[in-house]
C-alpha cells in the first residue's frame, strides 16, 4: 500500500529524481573510470564529466579521495576546467575541512560542497558554512554503518573511524545546522553492488526534511528504483554501474521512466 | 554589445560568469564588475543573487551608489536586466527570509516561504522541474513548454500583479518562476546550471 501510495505520488511530482553519477579523483586522476569506447583517456576527471554532462547527467559529482593538504590545488584545478564544460550542478568533496577550502572550490566553479568528517567533528562548521555561502551549496556526508536492526553509526575517515554518533540523531542536527542536502552512504553497501541499505535510507528521510542522496551498493538499475520509491530519496548518485560501461545514465532513465519515477529525460 | 555581470560579493557567481561566457564567445563584451561606472556604460546587466534575501539586500547596499546605479540603469532607463534567483527575487518590495527586509521595489509583491505543507514537500526545492510558459516572451524563444530547469530555494516571488509571470513551476503550489516586466527579466531558476536549455535562455538574452 505504502509503495502504491509512493507511485502515485512519484507520477504527481513535477519536480524530478535526479541522476548523480560520482567520479573518484586520485592525484588528479580517475580511480574508477569510465570504460567507454568514446574516451580519449580514461583516467580524465574533465572529459568523464563531459560525457556524463552530455549524457544527461543531472549533476555531477566528485569526490577528491587524495584529501590531502598538498594537492588541494590538483582539485581545484580539474573544478576550474569542469566548470567551464558542463553547465549542469557540480558537487565536489573529500577534504572539506574549511572556509577556505569551499572559497577556494566555489571560486573555481563548483557550486556545492560536500562535508563529511569536518561535519562530524565540529557541527558549528555546517552551521557557519551555510550562513557564509548558503544552504544551497553545503552538503553534509554521512556515512552509516549498521550497528543493531534499525540503528545505525557515523563512521568518518572514509568508514575507518568509528564515532558512536546515532546517523539518524546526526541527520537531524545536520539538517539544523544549515545543511541543504545530506548525501548519505552505506558503509556496509558501498562496493558490493547488492543494493542501497533502503532501511538506513528510509529512516533518515523518515526523520529529516532535506533532500537525501542516497549512496553505497548500486548494482542495478532496480538498486535506483527502491532508493527512490522505497527509501524516499531525492537523488541517487551511483558510481560503478555508470563507470564500467554497463549502463549510460540515459538507460537509467528510461528505465525509472517506465517504472512510473519522474526523472528529467 | 557589454553585457554586465554584477558582482556584488554576495554568494558564488562562477557558474553564472562560466555560461555567459560560454554563450558570448567572442561575440558580446562580458564585464564582471561592481564598479558603477562600468555598469552606466553597460548596455544590459545580469544580476544574480544566492544565500538569503537579507544578505544580497545588505551586499548591494555595501557597494556605494550601487542601488542608485542599477535604478537609473533599470527604470530611468529602462535598459534590459536579468536577476536570477535571489537576483530576481530582489525586484520585489519586501522579503521575509530570516527578517522582514525591504527589496527594490521595481515588481511589487513579496518573497515568502514556499508552503510545504507541514513536511510533505522538502525544502530547500532542489533539482529538476518542469516550467509552465503563461505567456510569450523573447527571453523564452524556442524554449518548449514543460522545459526542465534546475532550482534551488526555499523562497518565491508572488507579483501583486499576476500578468508580469512568464512561467510557473509546481512545487506544492504554482510557483511563480520566472517574469518580465518591460525591461526587467527574472528567473527563479538557474539557466547557468540547466544544460543547453538554459544556455539558449541566456543567449535569448544576450540577443534581445
């Protein structure tokens, strides 16, 4: 009944669910790359985010996975040229721990920032962040592992860290603080292509009145589906499924398309 | 041609300056300039805006004979200006983001809070949604009906007028999203973030 109910609805809403594809940067070079013929050269942040841009993309995503100090300005630089290319939504993290940093990302073209162990540490951080720049551009990372049915934990450094902070208690705050979307990652899901965890996504839009991005464990194109319709996300940002070649964002589409999900096409 | 973009220190104008360059290339002067002078000289002005209502009102009073300038610019004049977002928003007589703050004045109406309706729609409005053309307008050339742009706010403009609205968005209500008023323009969404379409609406611009 409850999932009836949410495909009526999902046919009403104008506004679209939106498709993220999210490219890993290593020392300025795509981890996980795209494996399309069509590529000049596959470890190019640019040109994949042309292409999924082209693709029909409705943002993009980068997540700078060196995160150190030193290379801040190979980010910043692959921002600068991205922004020039694609004129679709731009979310970059890893390593945001800064008002600094998010000046020097928004100067270079990004338009939203995505916190994650920053947050975690000092939650006044979202808060002067979103009154400095607004909440449309600061998303807040959480990343969730499942600790007890029903209950899950903040875990920060990449899923390393355990912090003994409840997620659904920390969304809310998170949502208090400022933030304007919360991209929310399965530790338990996030590489093994079985699903998004739809309960922890659930409880966190169940509980919170921001726009959820619901990441970690998309295998297929039914894994978007139940992200959407059953958990109630608002976005679902994939990396894997697009990155291999197995499926274009446009086949993502046409596929929530014929499921009855409203998504830009 | 000059075509100036405002930079009045409020909020983050890269994407804006990135697509009007893309659509100008080498075809109109784009200026990117607080300085009054360069806005006088300007044959159109682009006037974006992010963060809160109280913040871009108080950012362009910072600037001196910055209001005055975009005024004499605006409805002395009557030269051809386009506020995006909160820029558009600002058109208006009053805002009620964080406190009640008074606007430009050149639409009247008001800025209020979307209605969610207790929770059942999220807030921020982020993503995608269709516009509903109400009416013809060169900034619309070849911009089919139900057209995808890309939004982000909490708060919308509602003319006193109904016949300045250009188009509409459904987002619990009909959200006014985008108006014209003799020369001035406004949309509430981002043309800078929505793909080609929204690069055609800032060469229609451009173009005008």
């Amino acid at each position: 009944m409850v999932i009836l109910n949410l495909m009526i609805w999902q046919r009403r809403l104008m506004l679209k669910n939106r498709i993220i594809p999210c490219l890993d940067v290593k020392n300025g070079r795509v981890v996980k790359g795209i494996n399309f013929v069509e590529l000049k050269d596959a470890g190019d942040p640019v040109e994949q985010a042309k292409i999924y841009s082209d693709g029909g993309a409705d943002e993009i995503c980068f997540l700078d996975i060196t995160a150190s100090n030193e290379n801040r300005d190979t980010i910043i630089d692959i921002v600068r040229k991205t922004a020039k290319e694609c004129f679709v939504p731009l979310t970059v993290g890893g390593g945001v721990r800064s008002i600094q940093n998010i000046t020097d990302l928004l100067l270079a073209g990004a338009d939203k920032v995505s916190i994650n162990t920053a947050a975690v540490k000092n939650i006044d951080f979202v808060k002067e962040a979103s009154r400095k720049f607004g909440s449309q551009c600061i998303v807040v990372a959480i990343d969730a592992k499942k600790v007890l049915e029903n209950k899950w934990e903040v875990f920060t450094h990449g899923g390393r860290n355990k912090t003994g902070i409840n997620a659904v208690e920390f969304a809310k705050q998170v949502e208090t603080n400022g933030a304007g979307e919360i991209l929310l990652t399965s530790m338990d899901k996030d590489g093994t292509r079985s699903g998004y965890d739809v309960d922890l996504i659930k409880a966190i839009t169940d509980n919170t009145n921001i726009p959820v991005i619901a990441s970690g464990g998309v295998g297929t194109l039914d894994h978007l589906y139940d992200g959407i319709v059953k958990g109630g996300a608002s976005a679902v940002l994939a990396a894997s499924i697009f990155h291999y070649g197995e499926y274009k964002i446009k086949d993502a589409k046409e596929y929530l398309n014929s499921k009855n999900v409203s998504v830009r096409l | 041609m000059k075509v100036t973009i405002v930079d009045y220190q409020s909020g983050n104008i890269s994407s804006v300056i990135n697509s009007f360059t893309e659509v100008a290339k080498g075809k109109v002067n784009l200026e990117v300039t607080s300085n009054v002078n360069k806005i006088k000289s300007s044959d159109k002005i682009v006037l974006p805006g992010q963060g809160s209502f109280k913040s871009c009102v108080d950012s362009l009073n910072n600037i001196n004979g910055l209001i005055d300038t975009l005024k004499e610019f605006a409805i002395t004049k009557k030269k051809p200006l386009l506020g995006i977002c909160v820029g558009l928003q600002m058109f208006a007589d009053v805002g009620y983001e964080e406190v009640e703050t008074e606007g430009l004045g050149w639409i009247s109406g008001k800025v209020t809070k979307i209605d969610n309706q207790n929770g059942k729609f999220k807030l921020p409005h982020i993503g995608w949604n269709e516009i509903e053309i109400q009416k013809e307008s060169k900034i619309f050339k070849d911009i089919k009906n139900k057209s995808h742009m890309y939004f982000v706010h909490s708060y919308e403009f509602v003319p006193d007028d109904r016949s300045v609205i250009l188009a509409t968005t459904d987002y619990s209500t009909k959200i006014v999203c985008s108006v014209e008023k003799e020369n001035l323009f406004g949309t509430q969404f981002h043309p800078e973030k929505s793909d080609k379409t929204g690069l055609k609406i800032i060469e229609n611009f451009i173009k005008l």
